[in-house]
C-alpha cells in the first residue's frame, strides 16, 4: 500500500507558495462537480483499450555514454538518459498500478521497456511532482539496492519528507529555477503548469515542476506532466536552445478538464517550438489509461500536428517501449554555447 497523503511543506511564502499551498502563477481552478463529472464520463465516453499489449523488454548496454546522448524509452514518463557519463532515470514506474493500491486503480497494458534487474547503475532520479503515476515508492525503493550506491533523487519542494519515510538515503528538493550540481552536470527544477498530491488531505502541498539538464552535448529538458503555457517560452529563452526535449503527448481528454495540467500532441508541438529545440520525443502515453482518449490517439494526433506545423517526424519522434535512441556528439561550438 502507498502513501495515500504526502507530508504538506513548509517555508517562506513566495510568489508560488501561499504558506499552505502551491499555486500556479497561471491560475486554474476545478470544483468537486467537476471532478464527479469527469468520473462519470470515464464510465460511458472512454474509448476502450486493449488489456495487455506483449512487448520484448529490452537489454541495456553496461558501458557509460561519454559522447553523444543516449535515451530509452522505458514506459510512460520513464526513461534512461545517458549523457557525459551519468545515467539518468526519469518519473520511474515499474509498478502494476498507478495507484494507492496494488488491487485498484489504472493498470498497465505492457510490461516495462526494459527490466529493472538490465537497467545500468541509475546515478539520479528526477521525480516531477508526487502523483501515483510519476512517483512510485516501491520503484523508489527497489532502486535503493539496485546500484553500488542509492541513486540521488531530485524533487520539488516538500517531497524529503516523503522520500524519507522510504529510507531514501540521498536526496534534494529543489524550488523552481534552483539547481543541483552532480559530477559537472548542472540539473535545475523550472516551472510547469500542473499540480500534486496522493490523497485528499494532500492537494499541492508538495512543488511539481520540470527538469533541465544541462550537459555537454547542450541543455535537455524533462517536463514531467504540464499544461501549456508562458513557462514553457520562458524556459525556452533562459534555459535554450536544447538538444532534445521529452515532452507528454497523452492523457489530454476531455479538454474542459485536462487542459489546465496536460498538453495535448497539439500543444507538445508548440511547446517544441517555444523551448528551441532540436529533438524532442513523446512522453506519457501508452502505458496506463488515465483519460478518454483512445491507446493510439495521440500519436496519431501528433502526426497531424507536426504535418501542419511542418516539422518532421525526426525531429519529435514516438518511440516504441523499449527503444534506444543515441544522439551523435555536437560540434564543441553548440556544446560550450547550450551550457
């Protein structure tokens, strides 16, 4: 059984935190009637979608990436970056269940792209925001023993309080635009449009947000979970151009509700163009149904987008689960001017 509320957080009031709350500096506002009507649609206008998908998980080589960038698509949010020697874990979910329970809740389709046991040793985890499908203790935990050393996870605001009650040994929590220096690689926590919580008594009283990378090979960015908005050119121009981008593309419908929090492929597409960057790939779907829209909605949707808005499918790519990806080296010109 998870947590079914996280500890709330507590510090100085800012132009995000209320001194009980965070808020978005975008305001957004839904009412319990609009949760009930959510729910109720989800029984009748919820498209269907398979009840297993078999895959072939995947191994992964040992070595370190020290040229080059190499991504793996793992499930859902989670993925494996390996850049300038680090390897990177992403939102990792290896559980049956997005949920508080193990018995209820939304269920994978597929097994993880790569098992847990074949993945390289993890030197951070970067968790976006604490929602059941993005922070999942018992991955957080089994990821404890499964390096020489436990990996450093990487949190907003208020989620060490969490964190420590899974014996997470080693851990920073971080309010937007602050940063964390690992082995040369500078990491920042920058806004999203989103929210947090695990139960009722919890809600966005822990940081959400984004991650950017910034490496060698040029600056990477993480969204995590978002719904669109300025932030997004915002982190473009302070943080930009990047080298590759992992932004969602699922869990959009319907719109009257998820289009505070959730990018549709629509959006992802315009959030490409805002953050300058060179590649981007499709997180956030595929995985567990969370929302209306049909398992290959959204690709095809995103297909749409970037034909419209002529940008190819190279350069924002849907990979398959477990696929590898390795970007070639930059020039030293780019690399020295993304850092």
């Amino acid at each position: 059984m998870s947590c079914t509320a996280a500890p709330g957080y507590k510090g100085p009031i800012s132009d995000h935190f209320d001194g009980k709350q965070f808020v978005n500096r975008d305001p957004m506002s839904k009412t319990p009637w609009d949760l009930m009507r959510l729910g109720w649609g989800s029984l009748t206008r919820a498209e269907k979608w398979p009840d297993w998908i078999d895959i072939e998980p995947q191994k992964i080589a040992r070595e370190r990436v020290t040229e080059g960038i190499s991504i793996t698509f793992i499930n859902h949010a989670t993925f494996l970056l390996q850049v300038d020697g680090l390897n990177i874990l992403t939102d990792p979910v290896y559980s049956e269940r997005a949920s508080p329970s193990q018995l209820v809740g939304p269920r994978r389709v597929h097994a993880p792209g790569v098992n847990m046991e074949d993945l390289p040793p993890i030197d951070v985890v970067l968790i976006s925001h604490n929602h059941y499908d993005h922070l999942d203790e018992a991955t957080l935990t089994a990821l404890e023993t499964h390096s020489d050393k436990p990996p450093l996870v990487v949190a907003g605001l208020g989620n060490a309080a969490l964190l420590e009650t899974l014996s997470i040994q080693h851990h920073a929590e971080l309010d937007w635009e602050q940063g964390i220096d690992v082995d040369g690689v500078e990491i920042v926590f920058t806004e999203c449009r989103h929210r947090s919580g695990r139960g009722a008594s919890d809600q966005m009283k822990t940081l959400w947000g984004s991650f950017v990378i910034k490496t060698s090979e040029g600056n990477l960015y993480f969204a995590g979970d978002t719904g669109y908005g300025p932030h997004l050119a915002d982190a473009g121009q302070r943080h930009g151009p990047f080298a590759l981008s992992l932004l969602p593309v699922g869990a959009y419908e319907p719109r009257w509700f998820m289009k505070d929090v959730h990018l549709n492929p629509e959006e992802a597409v315009l959030a490409h163009q805002d953050l300058n960057s060179e590649y981007s790939v499709g997180i956030h779907f595929g995985t567990f149904q969370l929302t209306y829209e049909a398992i290959d909605q959204p690709v095809i949707d995103l297909e749409a987008s970037l034909k419209q808005h002529n940008i190819s499918k190279e350069a924002f790519r849907v990979m398959s689960v477990g696929e590898h990806w390795h970007l070639p080296a930059q020039t030293s010109t780019r690399a020295v001017a993304t850092r």
